[in-house]
C-alpha cells in the first residue's frame, strides 16, 4: 500500500511540475532594449514569430519608432558630406577599442513581467496546490492517529 501511494504522489507532483513548465527566455526585449532601429530589426529577423511583440502594426519591420542610424532624425534623409581628400598619415601603432558601454538600463520592478498581477487562471492553480496540500496533509494526519 504505502509503495501505491508513494508512486501515485510522485505522479501527481511530475504532472503537476509539467503542466506548470513553460520555456525559459533569457530576457524579455521590447522596443526600449535597442537604441537604433536596425538592432531591433536584426533580433526580429533572427526570432520565429514575433515572441517580443517587436512588429506592432505587423508590417514586416520592427520598433520603426526608434531612430535610424545615420539619420538625424526617423523623418529625413541623411546628407552627404562634403568630399575629402585623403592625406597619407604614419601608422600608429594598434590599440584596443573601448569597450562599448550599454546605452540604456534594466528598469526594476516586482520581480514578474506582469504589472496587473496574477491571472485567474495563476491564481486557480495555487489554489488548487494549496488545497491539495491541505487534504495531503489531513490524510498524513489521520493515518497516523489510526495507527497504521
């Protein structure tokens, strides 16, 4: 009996983690991750879908609020500059380039991507987590006082 109920809560409790099992994402990217809008585009180029929700309007181009590089603003073109002629310099010699610091910060909040808090649907399960710990327990109980 007792190898019965062990398997059978060993059962419950795998069917209950992989039920609850959801891929991991490294980060959760939006808009407000990237500086320009060609890095956003290239992350959504390189997803299956539109996981970060990049493409808003679903046209095929991501974050097209962002500013463009080499352009002074999203609006107009870039101008050219003027010609140079090139005048032959000394080699230096090689150094390392600076180490490129990160424009923008991680804002912190509750620890949840969530802002409005749990679901119905979140806090049905811990109900139900909670519940069945509670009759797990009250069984524990009462096999014990039996004496079995």
């Amino acid at each position: 009996m007792r190898h019965r109920t062990g398997v059978a809560g060993a059962l419950a409790a795998a069917a209950a983690l992989v039920a609850l099992s959801q891929p991991a994402h490294a980060q959760d990217v939006d808009c407000d991750s990237f500086s320009y809008q060609e890095d956003a585009q290239a992350v959504f180029r390189g997803t299956m879908g539109d996981p970060y929700r990049l493409d808003a309007d679903g046209d095929g181009v991501a974050c097209e609020a962002l500013p463009r590089r080499g352009l002074t603003s999203s609006t107009t073109a870039p101008t050219r500059p003027p010609t140079v002629t090139p005048t032959p310099v000394t080699p230096a010699t090689p150094t390392r380039p600076a180490p490129v610091a990160p424009t923008r910060g991680v804002q912190g909040g509750l620890g949840g991507t969530s802002a409005t808090g749990p679901t119905a649907w979140d806090v049905a399960i811990g109900a139900g987590c909670v519940t069945a710990a509670a009759l797990a327990g009250g069984y524990a109980v009462r096999r014990r006082a039996r004496g079995h």
